[in-house]
C-alpha cells in the first residue's frame, strides 16, 4: 500500500480518488476539456460600463456619411450611352467653360458622336466646326453633309445652310427652295423669306405666286424674321406685287421689322415718323431716334442722315464718326461727308 501512494505521487497520477474534489487547474484548461459556458445575467453588468458603451455609439452615430463620389460628367456619359449630353460635353471643352479645358479638338470628336447617334443639336455644331475651320481642318463637303443630317433631325436653320449652299455654290435655285421650304417647316423665319422671295419670282417653268409668296412673309415675320415683316411692310406701303396700298399695315410691319433689328425696317419706319404716314403724326425727334438705331444696326442711308442733322447742329466730330460707319457700310456718300465733317473740326 505505501508503495502504491510513493508511486502515485512520483507519477503525479491522482490517489484514491482525490482529484474528483479538486477543482481544474490552468494546465486542464487546455486538455480539450470543455467547459459549461458562463451566462452573465444584465444585473450584473456594471450601469457606468455599459453607459461608456452607449457614449461611444453616440459619437460615430453624428458622425457624418463619407460623400458620395462625384457624378460623370457629361464627356463620360456621352461616352456611356447618353449621346443627348454630347452637345452639353462638347461646347464646355470648346468654350473652355465650366472648369474643362479649352479643347476644340477634343470638342469636335463628342460633337461627332452626338450626330452619329441622331441628335440635332452637336450635327449643327460638328458642320459649324467644319465650316469654320474650328477644331478640325475646314470642309465644305463634311459641313454640308453635318447640315442635312441636322436639318433631317429637325433643324430649321440648317435646312437653309443647305439651301444657301445650292444658291452660292451650285447655282440651282430650285432645290435651294426646296431646302428652304423644310426651314420654313421647321419655323425658321430667314428660310421662310428666302421661299416667299423664290415663290415671287417664279422659275422657268414655275409662274410667281404672290399669294403664296404673302403668306410666307408672313410667316417669316411671325417667327421673328425682321427681313421678313420689312419686306411685306415694303410691299404694302407700295401696294406692289398685287396688294392694295395699305400705310396702315406697311407702319406695323415697320415696326415688327425694326423691333428685331433690321436695319432697312428701321429706316423706313423712320420715315414714317418724319413724314407721319400711317395714321400718326409727324415726329422728327421720334425720327431721329428710329435713324439712330438704323445706323447702329448697319443700315448706311440712316448713318448719313443722322451725319447730316448733326452737320446742320455744328458738331462735327459726332458727324464724323457717324459718316465715317456710313462708310465702313459701304455709302459712298456717307465718306465724302466724313471728309467734310473732318475738315470743319475745330
């Protein structure tokens, strides 16, 4: 029996039984022996802890979310499938506006891909840069052919880029009007004043059509064409291609006329307003004012007139620049009185 407990304890083995009582040491830990899971009940969690957790979800809950990453410009989504936002794209790099770098090259190549994809707008830009030379080396026939898609997908401007090009380079007035005549569709009001020119005059086998060639003026004037109102004013005040005289309504397509600019509009509705013709009385200084702005908007008959009051009021220096614009015009008139007026400056 002794010899049996000497051994045991040499061994390190457990005698009698004894380690049954015993509670496990750190080296039983690691034996693969497990152990029941200890359940920790909430009451027994210290109150300040768990306030120190509570704190801590706090301050990342203010936190703020990461920013969102910025959104494609509109060179990438032309690129990626919204060929609507090549113009937009387009136009940035050839301005050199909205933070892009000036580019027109670069511009041209969106323009490009905005027509392949049928959109109006960068058609018309791809045959202005081909027409100008802007971004790509000019060319005529590329231009052209930008045009007439842009006019196919609803262009009325370029319809009559088409249709100037039949007039000034292959001389055939009749498809010119037919190019016109889509403009006009399209509500372009310069188109529809160069069908309603076409209509009056007529071709080799086609009579003139004032009545037809009237209602485009109109038209033309409608959409904002001044040339057009002044034009159909013309008529009236004259009472020529057929209309009865009617000062009435020659004075309110004058005005039409010049209210957008033309300048041949503007002069004759000035002469309205000196003389008093269509139911108003004479005004000259309301006259004067109507030949300034002739002047100003390229009519040179109006820049003379103007030089010649200012002559008879003896302020030679305006007369003289406003002759010398009258000049720049073309008026040859106008450059002799710039040399009168030069020659009575103080």
């Amino acid at each position: 029996m002794f010899l049996s407990i000497v051994m045991a304890a040499w061994l390190g083995a457990p005698a009698f039984g004894s380690a049954v009582d015993e509670e496990p040491t750190e080296e039983a830990e690691g034996s693969g022996v497990v152990e029941d899971p200890v359940v920790v009940d909430d009451a027994d969690v210290d109150p300040e802890d768990a306030d120190e957790d509570s704190d801590t979800d706090d301050q990342f809950e203010d936190l703020p979310p990461p920013p969102p990453p910025p959104p494609p410009t509109p060179a990438e989504l032309c690129r990626v499938g919204e060929p609507d936002r090549c113009y937009e794209a387009g136009k940035a790099y050839f301005d050199g506006a909205s933070g892009f770098p000036k580019d027109r090259f670069r511009a041209v190549q969106l323009y490009r891909l905005g027509c392949e994809a049928e959109f109006m707008r960068p058609c018309y830009a791809l045959a202005e840069a081909y027409a100008n030379g802007a971004g790509v080396a000019a060319d005529a026939d590329q231009a052209q052919d930008a045009y007439r898609k842009a006019c196919e997908y609803g262009s009325g401007i370029s319809c009559r880029m088409v249709g100037d090009q039949y007039v000034l380079v292959a001389a055939n007035p009749r498809d010119a009007t037919l190019w016109y005549g889509i403009g006009c569709e399209l509500e372009d009001g310069p188109s529809c004043t160069a069908t309603a020119l076409a209509y009056e005059r007529g071709g080799p086998h086609t009579p003139p059509d004032t009545a037809r060639a009237r209602s485009l003026f109109i038209a033309a004037c409608r959409y904002g064409n001044g040339r057009g109102c002044t034009l159909l004013g013309y008529r009236y005040a004259k009472g020529l291609e057929g209309m009865k005289r009617d000062d009435d309504a020659a004075l309110v397509l004058y005005q039409r006329g010049c209210q957008a600019d033309d300048p041949e509009g503007c002069r004759y509705l000035a002469e309205f307003e000196a003389r008093g013709r269509g139911g108003a009385d004479p005004d000259p200084e309301r006259a004067a004012e109507t030949y300034a702005k002739a002047c100003h908007v390229g009519d040179n008959v109006s820049c003379r007139e103007v030089a010649t009051k200012l002559m008879g009021t003896g302020d030679y220096r305006k007369a003289m620049l406003t002759a010398k614009r009258g000049c720049e015009l073309g008026d040859a008139k106008s450059c002799k009185l710039a040399e009168k007026a030069q020659a009575l400056r103080p």
